[in-house]
C-alpha cells in the first residue's frame, strides 16, 4: 500500500485500511512532507515504531535549482518553506499554543509557574 501526501491523510482512513495488510502480509509505503505536528504521520515519524525513515530535503536533490529554492523561500515565507522544502515538522497554522507548550502541560517533570 501506497499512501502519497501521508501527513495529509486523515487519521480515520489511515487506521481503517491498515488492516488490509493483514492477509497479504504487504508492505506499507508513506510518502509525504511535513503537515504541522499532528496526525499519524507525525506520530509515526516522530515515534519509536519500526518504521524505516528517509528524508531528503530539496537541497539534497540535485534536480532542483537552488535559485528555485530562494524564489521559493520568499514566495512562501520561512514557516511553509522549512516545511515544504526541508522536511521540518511545523507547529499547525492558527494554533493557539505551540506543540512545545502544549506537551509541556503533559510532562509532569514541568513546573507550575505558581503554587
């Protein structure tokens, strides 16, 4: 199986067609760029499951002009930039809190900041 734009999937359909593994003993495939800190994909990336992991960034590609790569970074801004072209896992467009600070509150080696 074959999921293209993975961090795009939604958690739903990837956990529903997982199963379709199960008889074929097949193999699954996830190719994607980064979508904000969320999702499976993310958890899967990120995670200590037996994933094998590649990541090449645009850089490291050869066919890409770097003078595209500059257009590019002025045409999108930093943010969508480091996501789209360097594989950066970026906090999700309009969150209120940064993922940091929001898994900070889960830690519970944080301190209050009042007593």
């Amino acid at each position: 199986m074959i999921v293209d734009e993975a961090a795009r999937v939604d958690d739903a359909l990837y956990y529903s067609v997982r199963p379709m593994l199960a008889v074929s003993k097949g193999r699954l495939v996830a190719l994607s760029t980064p979508f904000g800190k969320r999702g499976w994909f993310h958890d899967e990336w990120t995670g200590s499951n037996a994933w094998e992991r590649v990541q090449i960034t645009a850089q490291q590609c050869p066919r890409i002009d770097p003078k595209f790569l500059a257009e590019e970074q002025l045409a999108l801004g930093e943010r969508w930039y480091r996501q789209e072209y360097e594989c950066s896992f970026e906090d999700c467009v309009g969150s209120v809190f940064s993922h940091e600070a929001v898994m900070a509150l889960l830690d519970s080696d944080t301190k209050p900041l009042f007593s």
